[in-house]
C-alpha cells in the first residue's frame, strides 16, 4: 500500500488507503481545469476571503491538526502546534499581501508607456514531502491560490491523512471543487500528471533524485518549475562567538524536528580556539535528551518519521564509520519500540569519505574544526548543496561579511530562524532552485506580461 498512516512511535498502522482509479484520477485533473477556468477570473478580494477563512480554522484547530501530525510522522507536539500555527500565517499572509505584491508594475520606456502585469498560468502539481505535512502545503497553497492558480497536490504516502485534512481545510473555507486537489496517486500517475497539457507548472520538495526527475520530465514537456532538494547547512563559529548562545541554537538547528529538516544545521565547523570548548558543551546536551512518547510535551527527542529512514540513517552512519569518521557519540538505534535514533556526532570526516556529501537526515551532526575564518568558509562552500547555514559572531558587521562569501540560499547571523512568512526560502546547486514565501514565492508560476502603448511608424 502507497499510502498508510504508521505510527512511528510504536510502529502499529493507523490506516491504510486505496490509490486513486484511472477513472477518478481524470475527474480530479478535469475538475481542477474547470476550476481554473473560473477561479482565474476571481478578484483577488474574494480569493482571499477563501484563503484567510482557512488560516483562521487552522489556528483554531491547531491541537487537532497537530495531533494528526505527531501520530503520522512522530513530530514531537508542541513541534507541531507551531508548524500548524506557522501554516496559518503562511495563508494569512498572502490573503493580505498577495494584491500588492501582483500589482502591475509601470516600466518607463523611452518612446511611449508600458508595464508589466501578472496573471495565473493554470493547474500547478506540487509534489510534497512528510516532514513539514502542512507548512510544505500552506508555502504553495498560500502564494499560488491567491496568484489565480489552482492545485493538484500528491503529498507523501506515510502522511496521507495529514493531506486529507488539509484539502478538508480549504473546502470547508469555502474553496470550489477543484481549487486544492490531493491526489493518492502512484508514481506512474504522478509521470502522467506532469505529462498532461493541462499542466502548467511543477512544485516539488524533496530529495535530489526525485528532483532530477521529476525537473528532467517537466524540462521534457518544456514546464515550468521550481525544487526545494534538500541541503547539507553549514554552522559557523568563530573564535568571538557567544558559546552558550551557539551551543543552544547547535542542539536547536540540528535537532527540531528530530533532525528531519532540510535547512538545519548539519556541518558543524568551528574555528580552533572555540573548538573543544564548543564541542564539549554540544555533547553534553545531545547526550541529555531522553526518547519519549511525541504526544508528551515533556519529551525531549522524538522518532524519526518511519522504520525505512532510521534504518538508512543507521546504514549511513556505519558506511562513514567504514570510510573513517569516529563516532563521539551515538551512532545507533534505541533499544526500544519506536523508530528512535541516538543523537549522534561525527568526527574525522575526510573529504574522501562519502559522508562528507551526504544529507544526513536526522539526528547525525558532522564536526569539523578548522584555523581560522578562511578555512571555515572554504569548507562550507565545498558541498554540493547550497540551501542555507549560520555563523556566530559577537561582531555583526563580520558575521554579513562571512554571510556574503558562502554560496548558498540563505544565510543566518546568531540564528537559524527561517520561519517568517516574509522571508524567501530556496537554494542554489544541489538544493535546486526558485524560491517559496515571501515577496518572491508569489511570482513562481505568474505569467510576467510586458504590455506596451506606443504612437510610433514601423521601421521603414
């Protein structure tokens, strides 16, 4: 079964459900068209009105909302309260900016007027991951609906009733049939999905080889797209740094969402004098946290969101012990029900060795310790991805000036708070490219037209 809801926590399945039929799969994309061909047409008051209600019910459902998540994917409660209050704004926001940031915008050409204007393109396909089962819907449901578009969403099959109720969400807001479509549809639906002309542009989150993909066939179809594909983020420390305030953003970046998240930190590189210090404080507060029941809010560290990504964590960390890293701490599964894994710490990770490329997804922290600024920035940016990453600084003006020379997305000064609607999220290299939220997120899948008035002879 694609989809099945499988408590992480205890392993017991929750639910299981059907794939959608060939027929039913046509009548969803056929609806959504429908749709479009009115929702297009929408002005942007009504739509938000839509968009707006669904952010109110989800902060007033937030602890049934968040429930859902932490018996799907083992997010720990509170964790997930405050995605689900972070979707809302996500939804509020574009409900109020989403006019504004379309508005036309006047050119000035040197004969004549002209301006560029903004307008839907269609049917969107987003493809979305588990970690973030709502944040990742509300960041292209918020910005792409009030744009004019319409959506047809496959989520990830072990959260499929985190999908169901969002699509719940929308209609009970008030949205047309149409508007937001989940789809529980295989992977040989999904190529036909992105293969249909009715199709105008592709969405996904995920990792790079689902990225190359799936951007392979869009590029194929000559689609439009945007991927989000993970990252490897860089934690920078220098010798001036506030220890006590980094070690804590360090437990922070590396281990909310038990580790399972695509811009947190996962490099840890720490310039010499600091080095020990730092590495010392990190430890004894990784070691401090206690597996628990995620319905707790007093657990501290929860599983990992299945059986299959704690078993390739596992197998990850033994391939980089093989290849020559030491294991400072962890390394293993808990010897207790549940998909639970040691925090762990890697060190001696050679660039030789596998590891220092990959995108550990859970509760593994590589450290390196490095001379000086310079070398810390040469290691940062020798990774194949560039989504985000951090550095720490007493001197701000140094921190910006270390921030401009790392190739990456985006970059943090004394924090790794990525969690403003305002701000626009995205990377470079390997982590993909376009960027979600903000300013920017709304104009992904827009069509930027240049319109011009001109009392002018054609060229003789």
């Amino acid at each position: 079964m694609t989809y099945a809801s499988v408590n992480p926590y205890d392993g017991k399945t929750l639910k299981t459900f059907k794939e959608l039929t060939d027929q039913e799969f046509e009548a969803k994309i056929a609806a959504a068209q429908a749709c479009f061909e009115t929702w297009r047409h929408k002005p942007y008051a009504a739509r938000a009105i839509i968009v707006a209600r669904a952010a109110a019910l989800l902060h007033e459902k937030a602890d049934e909302f968040a429930r859902i998540m932490t018996l799907e994917m083992g997010k720990r409660i509170g964790e997930a309260r405050g995605e689900v209050e972070f979707s809302s704004r996500i939804l509020a926001y574009y409900a109020k900016n989403a006019e504004h940031f379309l508005a036309p915008k006047k050119l000035n050409p040197t004969v004549g007027e002209a301006h560029m204007e903004s307008s839907p393109m269609g049917v969107i396909f987003c493809v979305e991951p588990w970690n973030f089962p709502y944040y990742q819907l509300a960041r292209v449901a918020g910005p792409h609906l009030m744009a004019g578009n319409v959506l047809l969403v496959k989520h990830a099959g072990i959260v499929p009733q985190c999908a169901i109720a969002f699509e719940k969400l929308l209609t009970e807001a008030g949205a047309p049939a149409g508007l937001y479509t989940n789809l529980l549809i295989s992977h040989e639906q999904s190529n036909r999905v992105v293969d249909d002309r009715r199709i105008k542009g592709i969405a996904l989150t995920g990792s790079v080889a689902a990225g190359k993909s799936i951007a392979g066939r869009a590029g194929l179809n000559v689609k439009i797209s945007s991927m989000e594909l993970g990252g490897s983020d860089a934690f920078i420390v220098l010798e001036d740094a506030d220890l006590d305030h980094a070690v804590k953003w360090a437990v922070w970046g590396r281990m909310y969402n038990t580790g399972q998240t695509c811009c947190a930190a996962k490099r840890f590189i720490v310039v010499e004098p600091l080095a020990d210090k730092f590495l010392d404080k990190f430890r004894t507060a990784l070691a401090a946290l206690k597996p628990g029941d995620p319905m707790d809010e007093k657990t501290t560290l929860g599983p990992l969101s299945s059986e299959p990504a704690l078993l390739q964590l596992v197998e990850q960390v033994n391939g980089a012990v093989s290849h020559g890293a030491k294991v400072l701490l962890g390394g293993k599964r808990i010897d207790r029900p549940g998909s639970f894994m040691e925090p762990t710490i890697l060190t001696d990770v050679k660039p030789d060795n596998p590891a220092f490329r990959d995108e550990f997804f859970g509760p593994v922290a590589m450290f390196f310790r490095v001379k000086d600024e310079d070398a810390a920035v040469a290691l940062a940016n020798d990774s194949d991805f560039g989504l985000g990453g951090s550095v720490y600084t007493k001197d701000i003006a140094r921190g910006k000036r270390l921030a401009s020379r790392v190739d990456t997305g985006m970059m943090f000064i004394n924090n790794i708070d990525w969690s403003d609607a305002e701000l626009p999220f995205g990377g470079i290299k390997d982590s993909g490219y376009g960027r979600e939220l903000g300013d920017m997120g709304i104009q992904e899948f827009v069509n930027k037209k240049l319109v011009r008035v001109a009392s002018m002879q054609a060229p003789a």
